[in-house]
C-alpha cells in the first residue's frame, strides 16, 4: 500500500516559537509508528528560516515544498511550451490530491485549494474570554475564520477537550467534523549542557524557579513579580525565579516595559532573570534543574510547557484552569492566577520543602499523539483506523 501523504504547514515565528515546536514534535512522534505506517511528509512553508528544527530530525519520509505552488523544471518548460503555442499554462499552480491525502494545519493559500481533506487546527479559543488582549481586528478575524469552520463540513483539530467544548459553546449548531487531538513533546539532548556555564552566563546563584514562556501579557508574569513583592515584604528575599521568551508582545507594545518597571519599583530586581529567548537544549536543562516550572497563564489551549514538564519528570506550579487540570495530573500544584498571596506562599514551601516526584511514563503520550493523528487522516480517507 502507498504511503499516506500529509502537507505539513510550518511557520517558525519566534513570537509564537510553540507553533514550530507542536509541527517538530509531531514530526517526532509519527517517527515512533512502524515503518509500514509511517506517512510521508512535505514541509510546506513560505521560507527556510528555522526548517533545521525539523530537518534534524531525520525523519525517513520527508520532502520540502514552498507556498505557494512552487514549478518544477519540466513543468515551467511545459507551461512555456503552452503559452508559446495556445497562450496559457498547462500546468496549474495548485497542489493537488496527486501530491497530499490531507493538509494540516490548513490555513487559506489558493496553493492549497485542489487537495480534498484540509485539516484546520485551533489552538485556543483565548479572544472569547480575554478580548483585551486582542485588537478588534483579531477577534473579527479569528471569528469570521471560526464560523467559516463551523458552518462547512471542515474537519478541525482542538489541543483539548476543553478547548474543543469552547468552540461548540461558540458556535452552536456546529458542522464541521471535531477532533480532539493531545500533543506530546519530543525533546532534544540537553543532559550534556554544562549547567554550571549556563548559572554563571544568566547570573543565577541559587536554588530558583524557571518561568519559560513568551512575555504576553495572557501570560501572567504579573501575578508571579506581586508575589515576590510580597515574599520581599516577608523577607523572603532569596527566592528566584528566572524568566526566558522573548521580550516582546505585539499586541500590547508597552506590557513587557511596565512589568521592568514593577519589577523595579518592587525593589525586587535581585529576585528576577529575565534571560531572553535561548537555545531550546539549554531552557530544557535549565528547566530540569529547576526548584519547580511556574505556568501562571490566565488562558491556555494545551500548554507546550506542561508537556515538557511532564516529559522531564518535573514539579509544575500552575494556575488553575480547566485546561491545566485537564493536562496534568501529577506532580503539581493549582493555584489561583489572580492571587499574588497564593502563589507566594507557595513559591515559599516548595523553596523550603522540595515536593517529592511522583514516577511518570511519558512514552506512552508520544505514541498516542502520532497513533491519533494517523487515524484521523486515515479515517478521513476513508481507510480503516488501526
């Protein structure tokens, strides 16, 4: 039987670097399936920034495509042969079923129009429920798209079950077929990074916290600088919690300088690394090493950052959202992301008492993510689910 063929639409924007990160690791987990079902894969993407994050991956059945449509040699001398002798191409710029069984995460490209199953992927439905954070020129987009979505027979993935109840909560008398697909995470060698360079290039010289997420403002740091303040106001001031992402947040230009300027207001600038955006290996290690991960987020769809949590065997400090709930069941503790009091007193005891781990096999999520992914493409095509 021939392969299955899957377009993979990759975008590596280091402003959402999690989007690159979910399409490696699924790339990573369909390299777990046995041979005889293993897809091929065609990157598509507008440019080669950042395709090394999946090229080093080595996974066995993969070509490169650009978007849009991108002419072969022998189809260029075709269409130049065509408009010589009838004045227009043969050749059509379009990928068709020829190329792909399915596109995914489909996003509108004429390119893209001729292939029969478009898989569309919604990480979040974030805009219903935080719009401030949004221009309204977003929330018109996204649910304009949404609607789209709903109201065609389009398949679309969700990240969770909570996400996906959201879209049915928004879009009552939805059509489009649903899959709730969990991702996994498939990390890089990072054991052999010197740990005692990376303390003394980021200044860090004691026990800390590590917070590595993207500096938007749904992102919380806020509520975890209120609680230093509080901690230093206790006299609590050896705890430290160490920051990497990229300072910036489009949406709201001014939030990472406010946050500098709380943080320095609080007088609890001895008590912080902002570390910007690092090496993926060296924010794992850092991770690893740390007295636990802090994810207070006000929103998430399936968090990246509590999947490498969970991957590493890892203490996680999470604000208590459904989704989180959803996505983690040990080795964590739940607190209330409005309340800089909470997350203090917590931040407290795990640096005075380090939790003790609970055991977690991880292997098992990295087959499912790659099993459910193939399925519901071989379903879409009417094949039969293994």
């Amino acid at each position: 039987m021939a392969r299955t063929r899957i377009g993979l639409i990759y975008n590596y924007d280091k402003r959402w670097i999690a989007g690159a990160y979910y399409m490696a690791n699924l790339v990573e987990a369909l390299k777990v399936l046995e041979d005889s079902v293993r897809p091929h894969l065609t990157i598509l993407s507008y440019e080669k920034e950042g395709q090394e994050l999946i090229r080093e991956i080595d996974y066995p059945y993969i070509s490169y495509k650009v978007l849009p449509f991108e002419y072969s040699f022998l189809q260029r001398l075709v269409n130049r042969v065509g408009r010589m002798l009838c004045g227009r191409n043969i050749v059509g710029g379009n990928y068709t079923n020829n190329d792909f069984t399915a596109v995914y995460p489909f996003a509108a490209n004429a390119s893209l129009d001729s292939v029969k199953h478009k898989i569309y992927w919604v990480p979040d439905l974030q805009h219903h429920f935080l719009p401030g954070y949004f221009t309204k020129e977003e929330i018109h987009q996204r649910n304009a798209l949404q609607a789209d979505i709903a109201k065609s027979s389009s398949t679309v993935v969700f990240s969770s079950e909570d996400s996906a109840g959201h879209f049915r909560q928004f879009n009552p008398g939805c059509k489009s077929k649903i899959f709730v697909l969990n991702f996994s995470v498939t990390h890089p060698q990072y054991s052999h990074i010197d740990l005692k360079e990376l303390n003394k290039r980021f200044d860090i010289d004691r026990p800390y916290f590590f917070l590595p997420n993207q500096f938007w403002a749904h992102k919380n740091h806020k509520v975890v600088v209120e609680a230093l303040k509080l901690l230093k106001q206790q006299g609590d001031e050896n705890i430290l919690v160490v920051f990497s992402g990229k300072e910036s947040d489009y949406r709201n230009p001014g939030h990472v300088e406010q946050l500098k300027k709380n943080i320095e207001d609080y007088g609890v600038s001895s008590m912080v690394r902002s570390i910007g955006f690092v090496d993926r290996a060296e924010q794992l290690q850092l991770m690893k090493h740390s007295l636990a991960v802090v994810q207070p987020s006000l929103f998430e769809g399936w968090s990246t950052v509590i999947e490498d949590v969970k991957a590493m065997n890892q203490y996680a400090v999470v604000s208590s959202l459904a989704v989180h709930k959803e996505q983690l069941k040990e080795n964590a503790v739940f607190f209330d992301p409005s309340s800089a009091t909470e997350l203090a007193g917590i931040l407290k005891d795990i640096s005075s008492k380090p939790p003790a781990l609970v055991p977690v096999d991880y292997k098992g999520n990295k087959i499912k993510f790659a099993k459910d992914f193939i399925n519901m493409v071989d379903e879409l095509d009417g094949r039969t689910v293994k």
